[in-house]
C-alpha cells in the first residue's frame, strides 16, 4: 500500500520560515511529478508547487520567490522550504504525488500537516 506522509508543519511566527517533508512509501515501481496543495478552511486545495521527475520545478504566480520545491528521487521524498511566512499562509498543507503501481498511475495524497502562522 503506498503512503505518503508529511512532516514538518506546526507554529511559526510571521517572517519566519519553516521546511515541510514528504515521504512515499509502499510498493510502486514510478513517482511521477510531486506536488505541495494547501487547504484553507471552507476553500478548495490550492497547488503551492510541483516538481516533476526531471526538470525544474513549477509555482504558480502567487507563489513565486517565496517557496521553494525539491525532491530526492533515490529517497522518494518532496520537500518545501516556506520563507517569509505570512499569517495568510495559515492553512493545512497536503503532499501530492501520481505514482504508478502496477501498471496505472494515480494521485495519492498525503494526511495533511497544520502550518499557523502567527505571532
């Protein structure tokens, strides 16, 4: 069964920086593109970045200079450094990932970590 679980989330003060982790783990033979989405409370998730296997990374306009994706593909992992973090970055961040088992690939995602930012 493959998982994906998130680390790294919790309580920072405006203006600070915090790294989030994801790990797949599980039996697959391929991890396709990597994502990071946010959930604000009442909205639907919003993608905050995604990093291919190959190639460089993508962000939306908005997210742009402030946050930064990078995988480790021999570790399975995604991580995404936060910096200048502001209290409307207060929200629940989820690890997106299209893997393939077998021989379809699908999204899986990650349980989700609180980031709150907040002085």
């Amino acid at each position: 069964q493959v998982q994906l679980v998130e680390s790294g989330g919790g309580l920072v003060q405006p203006g600070g920086s915090l790294k989030l982790s994801c790990a797949a783990s599980g039996s697959f033979s391929s991890i396709y593109t990597m994502r990071w989405y946010r959930q604000f409370p009442g909205r639907q998730r919003e993608l905050v970045a995604s990093h291919g296997y190959v190639g460089p990374p993508y962000y939306p306009d908005s997210m742009k200079g402030r946050v930064i994706i990078s995988r480790d593909n021999d570790k399975n992992t995604v991580s995404l450094q936060m910096n200048d973090l502001k209290p409307e970055d207060t929200a629940v961040y989820y690890c997106n990932a299209d893997i393939k088992v077998s021989e379809n690939a699908r999204g899986y995602w990650g349980q989700g970590t609180q980031v709150t930012v907040s002085s």
